[in-house]
C-alpha cells in the first residue's frame, strides 16, 4: 500500500512538472483614422473570412519558406475572426461619423444601405520583419446592382521582432485597412 501512495505522489509530481504555463494573450488595438463624411446611412459587416491557418488560438509568427511558424505559448484573447470584426466595426464607425456599421454576426440589425465582405487572406510577419496583411474586400449599395471589389496588401514595418511587436502592426495594419474599406464605402 505504502509503495502504491509513493508511485501516485511520484506520478502527480511527473504530472505537475510537465505543464506549461498559462499563455500570455494579445489583442488587436483600434486606431484612430481621419473621419470621412458621406457613407451609407447603415452598413452591415458580413462575417469576416479567415484563411485556415490563421484560424487558431496561437498567434501565426510567419508563413514564409513554406513554414507556418506559430508561437507556442502566445494566443490571441478571443478568436481571430471575432476580433478583427469587432476592430473594424470600431474603427469604421470612428471614419465614418454619419453611419451606423454593424456586424452581420451580431445581435443588433437593421436594413442596410451598404454590405461590406473582407476575406483575409494573410495576416503575419515576412522575412523582412514586416507585417503583411492581404485581403480580398467588396462593399455594395444593398439597394443596386454591381459591387466595388478590390485586392489589399498592407505592409507595415515591425518596431521589433517579439509578439507584442507583431501585435502592434497589426492594429496599424487593419487600421490602414479601415482607411480603404472607408474609401470603398464612399466610392460612387
């Protein structure tokens, strides 16, 4: 019995020393852009398109060299997806003072004037130290035929090569990324 106990102490022991660390967690940060007037009255944010690998609560470091380098022990504070939609919401409403933007996804609706669909497609460093955010992105009058597609690539140089830095130009990122949606919003 004596050497049973001492076997379960052992064990838990094992247990206890093999865990990892809770994980140090990251958000995105709004950024303040110009305000513009003349968008939509209202603007529904359709459900924000994630590329699969960057659908994870780890943070992806990179996609270069045919490598997806992820930090182990470093996550995003709520999904990606959900953040970014939250983010632009923010920050739309922030460049565009006479219109009510709302999330598709979200419990509030009304009738929009205007949709507004963005697909990301990369969001993370490149072997300069820069961080690369590519969407495909397609506002549309609700109301009318035809609809203002375009392609996206920001780069934004990191101040650093850490998590917290890769974080940071990220919020600068989407907000360089509000800034377009806000000018496609306007567009005739």
């Amino acid at each position: 019995m004596k050497h049973a106990w001492a076997s379960l102490a052992l064990g838990l022991l094992l247990l206890a020393g093999c865990t990892s660390p809770d994980p140090a967690l990251y958000v995105i940060a709004p950024v303040t852009g110009a305000a513009v007037p003349g968008g939509p009255k209202v603007v529904v944010l359709r459900q924000i398109g994630l590329a699969r690998y960057l659908d994870r609560p780890q943070i992806v470091r990179s996609s270069e060299s045919y490598r997806l380098d992820v930090a182990a022990n470093e996550w995003w504070g709520e999904p990606l997806g959900a953040m970014i939609d939250r983010i632009l919401i923010d920050e739309l409403s922030q460049r565009l003072p006479g219109s009510t933007i709302y999330s598709e996804t979200g419990a509030v609706s009304a009738r929009p004037d205007a949709a507004l669909e963005v697909n990301i497609q990369r969001l993370d460093a490149d072997a300069a130290g820069n961080l690369v955010l590519s969407a495909l992105a397609d506002a549309r009058a609700t109301r009318e035929r035809g609809s203002h597609s375009r392609s996206i690539r920001l780069v934004v140089p990191m101040a650093g090569s850490g998590t917290s830095a890769e974080v940071a130009a990220a919020s600068l990122a989407l907000g360089q990324l509000a800034d377009e949606l806000a000018a496609m919003l306007r567009a005739p």
